[in-house]
C-alpha cells in the first residue's frame, strides 16, 4: 500500500470514450506529490508544445494531494491544472470543499481529461465505477440546477458535483469550475478549458467514509496535538472562524492593501464607507457556518437575502475578501447586498470574481474617459458606485450580450477589442487580471506577482511574506529569516523567495489550504512523513517544492513564455502615499532577477539551466534546445 495516497490514476478520453486506469508508483508522488506538481508532469509529458489551450489536444486534470482525506486538519483542497487560455501559460487553480477528498475516497488521486467529447457530457464516478453520460438536458443550466439535477439523476443526494455554468459552456475566459454551489477553482479560464471539451460535470460519491489510511498514525497524532494547540491560538485563524476572509475588508483598505476606483486611489478616504462591506455585516443574512472537510476552521458560511431589488435565489455562500474588493472598493461601491447579489451571479453562471470585478472597474474608466459612450454599453450609464448599473453590468457580461461580450473574456482582452488608450486602465499581469493585495505592500507579493510561472496570484507569497517579515517557517536552518529590510535589500532577497515559494508549493500539492500559511507556519514535513511513511526532511522538502517550481517554469519556457511578458502596469512605478508602504519604491525587476538567478532559471529565456533540471532530474523530461 502506498500510504497517503490511493494509488490510481484516472484518464479519461473523451472523444473516445476510453476510460483507464494507471497505477501511480512511489517514486512519482515523492518526486511530485500530488496538487499542481503532480499535475505538472503529467500535463507536461501528454500535452504537445504550442497547442492552443481551448484545442482538443489540451489537458484538463483534477489532482488532491497525499494529505488530502486523511483527516489533517485544513486538507480538503484539490487542483485543476491545464494550459490556460489566459496568458498561454501555466494553469493551476485551487478549490476548497469535499469534492477532492471524495475522489480520493472513490479510489483515485486525481482525474484527467483529454479531447472533446461529441456531445455535452459529464462524468459519474461512483466508487471504483466510472462511467460517462450525457449532459445534453445539462447544458445551458446553471451550476447551481446542474448540481441538483446530476444528484437526482444518479440517486445520490450526498454526491459531490463540480461543473461549469453558461460561462464555460461559452468559452468565457474569465470562467471557473463551480464544486458545491459556490466553491470555485476561478482563475486562469480554467473553465472555459473544460467548456471546450464539452464536458459539463464531474460528480464524486464514495461509500467510503472513512478517512485513508495513514503509516504511521501514532506519530501523525503527536504532530497533530501541537499543530491543533497552534491553529486554536492562531488570531488570524480565530478571525476566519468569526467572519471568514472578508472579515477585515475595510482595514485592509486603511493600510494601502485594498485598491480603489480600479487601483487608482486606496486608503480610507477613498472609500469613508468601505466598512460597511466588512463581513461582520452579513450576520444578518447568516444562515449557517460551514467548513471544507476536515477544516477546523471554518471560515464559510451560507447566506440569504430575503427581499429588496438584490434579493437572492435561495441560500448562497458568503462572499470572501476578494469578492468583497472586487465588486465593493475596486468600483467605489458600498452596497453590501448588491455585492452579494452579484457573487450569486457569478457563482450560477462560473465566473471568476476577481476577473469580473476587474474587467467592470476597466469599462467604467474607459467610459469615464470617453473611450465607449452609452451607445457602445447598450444604454447602461458606468458609473463608480452604481449598485444598480454594475448588478446590470454584471448580468450582461455573465450573458454574454451584446457588450457584455466585448467584455466577457477579461480586461486584457477587452481592452484589445475597445482599443484607443484602454490599455493603460487594463490591470493585468501577461493577461491573468490582478487579485485585490496590492503588490507595493509587499515586496514578496510583487515578486510572486510577476515571476510565477501563474502570474497575479494572491495564494502563494505566504512563505515568503513570513520570512520578508522576520518570522521563521520552523526551526530548519532553511526556514529561518535573514532579517532583512522590508522595504529594502531587494538585491539580496532571491534566496528567501526561492525557499518560500518553495515551502507553499509543497504547502499545496500536499492537498493543505494557503490560508492556513497565513496563520503561522505549517509543520507540512513533519505531517507527510508519518502520513506516508517516508523519511523526509526539510532538505528533501525544500528541494521537492524548488523542482514542482521548476517543472511549472519549464512547462511556460516551452510555451515560448519569456519573463518579460509578466510585469506590472505602468499604474504601480507611483509608490503608495498610506500605509507601511507608503513613499516605498520597490525595484521589482531586482527582485524577479535575484528569484530567477536563485532558481537557476534564464531570466531573459525563463528556461530552467540543463544543470538544475539534473539536480532535480528532470532533465530527460524536459527537452532543451
């Protein structure tokens, strides 16, 4: 038995039918562990160089990690990983919920789709059996009905259903895959991926309640005594359980961290009323808290507006910060229960909010500046803090009509198609819209920002911020902080940027959720080795996490993705006037540099050296020119 993991592959061919079956050998899973790395070999050694992401040749996987189901605590996380439509490059997305560690349960460490099936259909995996069905009466529906009609159909009320709403279907490339109702794997068009192939659905339901089997189950508890004393007296953690991630919205604005009127302004005094999107104030509407499986925080919550011009469907969750920021500062705007509103549309239609918010803050500065009129935007008048035009707005874009079309596929995108000078309110980095932690906050972020091989994204900086912010990961020499400048010694930072970004890539493919990272640090060896029975340690962790990273890069460098093509807008050579940052100017390409010549990776070219894709070895995998 290969403990912490189920030990089987699934590969499905959807233009044929053809279901298989790989046995996933333990040299793989310590080399790659499970989530994005694992991901990463796989999609690179089946996906051809330079295929068009929404082509038949693409690769669609969902991947759980080896700590996922087996009862440590936050490790209900699983993967999707493709080629994305967004930047051209790497894909992974992330998502909470029971859908992983239930298809863990059924026998399988992760799924992976390749073709286009003939007609719509989608996926029932009912313990080891495997079948394919039509989805034709499921097309069209949205994720929320989908859900319900696929558990209905199968007789299955307690299946586990992730899909795609209208937005996938239509190749929407701010589209995401929709779990539960409102669990979403949003970014990088992962949706749009899985709309090409025609595949509507993936349900899950195991008879399998317990958790796996683990090696070592005496040691596993020792860890997890002091890892539970350490999540309770967490007071980040203790404000997730209260509120969830949304819970400390308008501090985060008074610190320069949230941006305002599409990052031109931030601080307090761009938005007076910005508390009133706190989470706190959702109370009202709280219908009950939930967790992902096996969470001990449980930061989620199902709520319900009852009545008034955004009155709900029925029980949504909770909108989290970066929802909050999206439709709330971003667009000036403090109508809480239109901000919720809109989260419903976006979760029924599978649509990222961090990609919508963006892209509609992007159309009201163009209208603003006179590059569309009401003549273009179909009569709608843009306006920062119209609760009601942006609910519309919204609604038009998750449609797909008329201009909402035009701006359907991202503000990069968008602003190609409007032209002029759109650009300059586009903000992007290589296509992938920015989440809402502004990156002259922190140096770690930026960097993350701009030299992942996902660029723009908020989960992955946690090990390097701990370590920028004088803290130490655990008591490895490799996990203690050089106490360096914050806002300074940008020349010397690579080091630190290698071995958190390293440790949260571990951190991940483990199945563990990010947020955790932010709490304090994870003991993410001390809790793998007795899980699987290996004799790991920090070096082989750490080396482990630097060689998921280098096959991520590799997989861009391939795709001709050169490091030039992540940057940050123009709008962020100002420094921040508020806040820690405040009057801070952070060389960011010095930092890009110091992690690129850290990791061994051409910072012209992106391409990993042949010396260090030996020392990882994984040289024979990746062909170089």
């Amino acid at each position: 038995m290969q403990f912490g993991y189920a030990g089987k592959l699934l590969f499905i061919n959807l233009a044929t039918g053809e279901i298989e079956t790989r046995k996933l050998d333990e040299q793989t899973c310590r080399q790659f562990i499970g989530g994005a790395g694992l991901g990463a070999k796989i999609l690179f050694e089946n996906i051809p160089p330079q295929v068009h992401a929404l082509s038949p040749e693409n690769m669609l996987g969902f991947v759980t990690g080896p700590l996922t189901a087996t009862g440590v605590p936050g490790g209900g996380r699983f993967t999707v990983v493709t080629k994305s439509p967004v930047t051209g490059a790497w894909a992974d997305s992330n998502s909470g919920g029971f859908w992983g560690p239930e298809l863990k349960k059924c026998g399988f460490d992760a799924v992976f789709f390749s073709n286009v099936s003939p007609e719509p259909a989608y996926i029932a995996i009912l313990d080891s059996q495997v079948r394919i069905k039509s989805a034709v009466h499921l097309w069209g529906k949205d994720t929320s009905e989908t859900s319900d009609l696929i558990q209905n159909e199968l007789r299955e009320p307690q299946c586990r259903v992730a899909c795609i709403g209208p937005a996938g279907e239509s190749l929407t490339l701010m589209s995401g895959i929709v779990n539960e109702k409102g669990r979403i794997a949003a970014r990088g068009g992962v949706g749009a991926v899985m709309g090409s192939k025609r595949l509507k659905a993936i349900a899950v339901c195991s008879t399998q309640k317990r958790n796996l089997a683990v090696a070592q189950r005496e040691q596993l508890k020792k860890t997890l005594k002091g890892y539970a004393k350490d999540i309770k007296e967490s007071q980040f953690l203790k404000g997730l359980s209260t509120a969830g991630t949304g819970g400390g919205t308008s501090f985060l604005l008074s610190i320069g961290d949230c941006p305002t009127k599409n990052w031109t302004t931030t601080g307090t005094e761009s938005l007076q009323t910005c508390h009133k999107l706190d989470s706190s104030n959702m109370d009202q509407y709280k219908i009950k808290n939930y967790g992902c499986q096996g969470c001990a925080v449980r930061c989620g919550a199902l709520i319900k507006v009852d009545k008034g011009p955004y009155a709900t469907s029925g029980e949504i969750h909770r909108p989290e910060y970066e929802t909050l920021a999206a439709f709330g500062p971003l667009c000036l705007n403090d109508n809480l229960e239109a901000v919720i509103k809109m989260n419903e549309i976006c979760n029924l239609y599978g649509i990222d909010t961090i990609a919508m918010g963006g892209v509609i803050a992007f159309a009201i500065e163009c209208y603003e500046n006179g590059l569309i009129s009401s003549n273009d935007t179909d009569g709608l008048e843009l306006k920062w803090g119209e609760a009601k035009g942006l609910v519309a707005l919204v609604e038009k874009i998750a449609r797909g009509d008329d201009f909402g079309r035009i701006l359907a596929d991202g503000a990069k995108a968008a602003s190609e198609r409007i032209g002029g000078n759109s650009a300059e309110f586009a903000m992007h980095v290589g296509g992938h819209r920015l989440p809402f932690h502004d990156p002259r906050l922190s140096p770690s972020l930026a960097a993350n920002y701009i030299s992942d091989p996902q660029p723009a994204c908020h989960m992955g900086p946690q090990g390097s911020e701990f370590l920028e912010r004088g803290g130490d990961l655990g008591e490895h020499p490799l996990l203690r902080s050089p106490k360096l400048e914050i806002y300074g010694d940008y020349d010397k930072k690579g080091p630190i940027y290698a071995i958190g970004s390293a440790y949260f890539q571990l951190l991940s493919s483990c199945g563990l959720c990010a947020l955790y990272a932010i709490g304090l640090p994870i003991p993410v060896v001390e809790l793998l080795a007795p899980v699987t029975g290996w004799d790991m340690d920090w070096d082989e962790g750490i080396k482990t996490g630097k060689r998921i990273l280098t096959l991520r890069q590799a997989f861009n460098a391939r795709e001709g993705i050169k490091p030039e093509v992540f940057r940050l807008p123009k709008r962020f050579e100002a420094p921040l006037n508020i806040g820690p940052g405040a009057g801070q100017r952070i060389d960011f390409e010095v930092l890009k540099n110091g992690y690129f010549d850290e990791m061994g990776w051409d910072s012209k070219t992106g391409q990993p050296s042949k010396t260090i894709l030996e020392y990882f070895g994984i040289d024979k995998m990746v062909e170089m020119d």
